[in-house]
C-alpha cells in the first residue's frame, strides 16, 4: 500500500494523481485536524454547544462550511471532506468516531491499492454522494443536513483533543497521537512531551547513541507570553506592543534552533548518500576482481588441459614410431 498510495500521491509511474484535499486531508486525519488552526471556529462553534445532539449551532456550521472551498482549503476543509468520506464509507450511521473514519477509509485505500479511480471508489463508497471534484464542492456548497450532523459530531467529540483517528479516541492529544513509549532503538520517538508542553524528540542518525536532540517550543499564547496581552486601554495596547515584540523575537529563535537542526540533518543525509555511493562502488570493484580472478582461472586450467592433451597425443605416437622402424 504505501508506493501505491504515495504514486498516487505524486501521480508517477502512470498512476492517478490524487487531488490535494485527499492527500492532506488524510494526512490531517492522522495529526489531527483542530490543532492547526484551519477549523479554530468549529472549536469555537462546538465549545458552545451542550453535547452532539445540540443542533443550536447548524447554522453557523452550515455557514462555515460554505464559506470555503475544498480545494482552496486542503487542511481545513480537506480534513473534513476526508473525515466525511471514511465516515459514509463505514456506513454513515452510528456516533461519529475515531475507529470508524478510519474502517471506512482502510475499506477506500483497499479499493485505491487495487487499481480503482479515486472517484470510482469515493462514488462507491458514499452511496454516489462525492463522484467528482465538483459534486465535492457542491456538497460543501450547499451542506445537507447530514453533512451539518456529521461536522457538528466530529467538532463536539473532538473538544480538548485533535480530532485524530489513530489516537485512542478523537478527543484525545499530544502524546496519545504521537506516541510517548516507543523504545529508543527506534529511528524516531518522543519523550516527556504532552499537550501545549515543551519537550523533545530524538532522532536516532547512524549507529549506537548517535542521536539528535530537537527541542519542542510552546508556540501558543501562554508560550509566547501574550496570554495576559489585552488592547483594553492605551496603557495596555502600548505594553501589548512590546509583548508582541518579545514573542517574534521568541519564534525566530525557535526558528533558528529548527533551521539548524535541519541543517544539521541535510549533513547526515548527504555524509549516509555518500557512504552509500562508497559502498557500492567498493561492491563493484570486490566483484569485479572476482570476475577477473575467475576468468584468469579458466584460462589457466583451459591451457592446462590443452597442454596435456597434446602431451598425451604425443605420448601415443612413441609406440607407433617404434613399430614403424621394427617394420622396416
């Protein structure tokens, strides 16, 4: 599955190129699709609600939803036309869930790894409700109530969470996304890491204890010091500029620290690309004097057997010579 998908993904190898909403709105799915920011105001929306029954803020769904195209929105809009397609896949009854998106979607990348048309399987699998890109923005256009229903359950049951599929339920977070308890000797994990938390990730780069240490910043207002920044007065709008000031100056040192991490890995990568190269050259030329060595071999033995050969002709015709000067 994973070079059908990613062809697909990339549309090589004479494959089908997947749109971009599919393409990220899957990949939201895995992440989460709230803690971007690209569906703040469903959060927004769904933290006034009561409970997923609570159909006071359709109309505000509704409203967002129209307000945006799919494609124009891949990690917003895209992770909810994604959710929506594993949702009807599995049925499109029930509560809305984590385990259920992702059966109905395992049951669409069945279909995807077998060689069908992303269409042809979306059309099979929402009951004809998305059989192209345009009836894909026509459904968001002009939301259903069961789309409504279906935006109005996800947001509520992703309150406090990520809204991800793989975690143990949709309203669920940091490490239960990621993962906190995956043993060192693997090539990625993550350790002391929860919720809006500083903390770090290990990259394993190369042979036993060569790690890489990537620190992990609070990027939200309370990590950047403008949880208590208000413009209610001109005192407060005058300190809020230099809060401001403070929390850009903060973000480009993050930004430096990850530019050097990267830096730092694009080094690993090339020093492994050339290790890589090494030994393949090294591969080559091993069997190359191989080739050689046997090649000079059977030569050897090819005049070996052909001298004896001669010494045995030779051999023969003795007697033969003898026996012509007795017989003369």
């Amino acid at each position: 599955m994973q070079y059908t998908l990613t062809d697909g993904m990339f549309g090589r190898d004479g494959h089908e190129k997947y749109p971009e909403w599919f393409v990220e709105g899957t990949a939201q799915l895995a992440g989460g699709g709230f803690p971007t920011g690209w569906n703040t105001k469903l959060q927004q929306i769904a933290d006034g609600l009561t409970s997923e029954t609570d159909a006071s803020g359709d109309r505000a769904i509704a409203d967002y939803l129209k307000a945006y195209d799919v494609k124009g929105r891949p990690y917003g809009h895209g992770y909810l036309a994604a959710a929506y397609v594993g949702y009807l896949a599995a049925g499109g009854t029930g509560p809305v869930t984590g385990e259920a998106i992702a059966r109905g979607l395992d049951a669409v990348f069945a279909d995807l790894k077998n060689g069908r048309s992303l269409y042809d399987t979306l059309s099979a699998k929402t009951g004809g409700k998305i059989t192209s890109s345009s009836s894909l923005e026509a459904l968001f256009d002009n939301p259903s109530p069961e789309l409504v229903t279906f935006v109005r359950q996800l947001s509520v049951a992703s309150k406090g969470g990520a809204g991800s599929i793989i975690a143990g339920s949709l309203a669920a977070g940091g490490s239960s996304v990621i993962g906190s308890t995956v043993g060192q000797d693997g090539a990625f994990y993550v350790k002391n890491w929860r919720v809006g938390a500083a903390g770090k990730l290990s990259l394993s780069t190369g042979g036993y204890n060569q790690m890489i240490e990537v620190n992990l910043f609070r990027l939200d207002a309370m990590g950047l010091g403008l949880s208590d920044t208000d413009i209610l007065t001109l005192e407060d709008a005058n300190n809020g500029v230099g809060d401001i000031d403070s929390a850009i100056d903060l973000v480009s040192e993050m930004r430096s620290h990850y530019g050097a991490i990267q830096n730092r890995l694009e080094h690993t990568f090339a020093n492994l690309s050339n290790t890589v190269e090494n030994l393949t050259a090294s591969e080559s030329r091993i069997r190359d004097v191989d080739m050689a060595f046997a090649i000079t071999e059977h030569v050897r033995n090819q005049i070996l057997l052909q001298s004896g050969q001669s010494m045995l002709a030779q051999a023969n015709q003795v007697p033969n010579t003898v026996l012509s000067l007795l017989g003369a």
